[in-house]
C-alpha cells in the first residue's frame, strides 16, 4: 500500500521556510506580482467580458508557475539545510525553463478556468492533480508531460493534495479580504484597493508556492524515488566532475649493477 502525504508534516514544513526564507520570497513575490497588479487595475478601471477576465485568469497563473518556479528551485537549493541562492540567482536560474512555465501557466489557468465555470467540480480536480505541474517542469526538465506527471505524483494522494490546497485557500482568502477592506476602506478609489490587494497577494504567494514545492519532494519521496538533482552548470548546482587523472606512471626498473671490475690472474702484473 502506497504512503500517505502527511498533511501535518507538510504545513509544518511550509511554515518553516516561510519564516525562515521571508527575506526572499516576499520581495521576489514583490517583483513578480506588481507588474500583475498594475494590469488588473487598468483593465479592471475598463470594462470587459469573460474573455477578458479568462485572460486575467490565465496572467495570474503564469505570475503563479513562475513564481512556484523559483520557489522550488530554492527549496531544491535549501535540501541540505544550506541556502546558496541569492534573489538573483533564483531569477537566473528558472531561465531556461521560463518558456515552458509560461506555456503551462497559460493552458493549465485556461483549463482551470473553464473548469471552475463548468460547475466548479472540474476546476477542483484540476488543481488538484495538477498541484506539482511546476515543480516536474523546474526540477525535471519536463514539458507538456508535467501535467500527467503532477496527476502520477497526486494520484494516490488526491484527499491530501486537495486538503492542503482547500486550507490555503481559506487562508489565501481571508487575508486578501482584510487587506481589500483595508484599502477599500481608506478611500474609494481603486489606487488604494489595489495597494493592498498587491500586498496580501505578496503576502500569500510564499505559501501556495511552498505547499507546491513540499508536495512535490514529499510525494516523489512516497513513491520511492529520489528527487532528479539540478542540472550542472546551473547556479548553486554541483560542478560537473572533470576528467580523473591519469595514474601515476611506474617508476622506471633499477638499472643493473655495474659489472665488478676484472681482477688480474695472479701472476700477472
């Protein structure tokens, strides 16, 4: 019978890097969801239709993969108790997987979109055994088969994933709604509303980004297997091992001894 997640185990694990790794994920969400807050208000300030808001579902879930990108590259990093990434590392090193992020970010926020409208049921299982789509993309180089990899991973596992995502929500929801009351409350413009909006979003990031990355170390160890290690050359990654040495030649034979001198034959000389 197949482990089961430990739900305990992985918020207790999500808290912990949370606290101890704040000086990084908050301004790195800083970076990333600002560009997104300032589209959301100007096309919020506007009107528009389903489209429209489809289109912001799926720029919050390319800001999210992204961010989930860099977030598991330093839980990778934080492994061996030892963090080697600064801020701009992380950035430089989801670079190579930047495309594909994007790419995943896009159809997996359409889907589950479109599945949250269909009856919201389908939405949930989406995200669901979809939770580790970023990590399969950023640890494991994979492509567009990091969605069935995320539903391999969760499979055996769909109760816990969902419990983890179903609390975070709820915490995701009410601190985003005091912050919104906050700001709604200093003045009806929308400058202020989304002033606050951006700082429970950046608040909350770390979290969502986190239980990702837990559950995708946590559940890859379930399966019995270990997680695929960062490529070489990547920063904070190992070098890659040079050539070994050649062997040391042998010494060369000890020459023959020179030939003990000729003695004349009495008599002689």
């Amino acid at each position: 019978m197949t482990p089961k997640l430990d739900v305990g185990k992985v918020f207790n694990r999500i808290f912990e890097l949370y606290t101890s790794q704040a000086s990084v994920y908050l301004p790195a969400a800083l970076i990333l969801y600002l560009p997104l807050a300032l589209v959301t208000g100007a096309v919020l300030s506007g009107t528009g239709g389903l489209f429209v808001l489809l289109l912001l579902l799926a720029l919050g879930f390319v800001t999210a993969f992204i961010y989930q990108g860099l977030v598991v590259r330093s839980v990778e990093d934080l492994q061996d108790g030892q963090r080697d990434f600064s801020i701009g590392e992380l950035f430089r090193s989801v670079i190579p997987v930047l495309g594909m992020l994007i790419v995943v970010g896009i159809v997996g926020g359409l889907a589950i979109g479109i599945g949250f409208l269909l009856l919201v049921i389908p939405g949930v299982i989406l995200v669901t055994i979809w939770a580790v789509v970023a990590p399969a993309v950023v640890i494991e180089g994979r492509g567009f088969d990091a969605f069935s990899r995320s539903y391999q991973l969760t499979r055996s596992n769909f109760w816990q994933v969902l419990a983890v995502i179903v609390v975070l929500f709820l915490i995701q929801f009410i601190i985003q709604r005091i912050f919104g009351a906050i700001g709604g409350g200093i003045s009806d413009s929308l400058l202020p509303y989304a002033i606050f909006t951006l700082i429970g979003n950046v608040i909350v990031a770390p979290l969502t980004a986190l239980a990702s990355a837990v559950m995708y170390f946590e559940l890859v160890g379930l399966q019995g297997q270990a997680p695929v290690a960062a490529a070489p050359g990547a920063p904070g990654a190992p070098a890659a091992p040079g050539p070994a040495p050649p062997p040391p030649s042998a010494p060369p034979p000890p020459s023959a001894p020179p030939p003990p001198e000729q003695q004349p034959p009495p008599g002689q000389g």
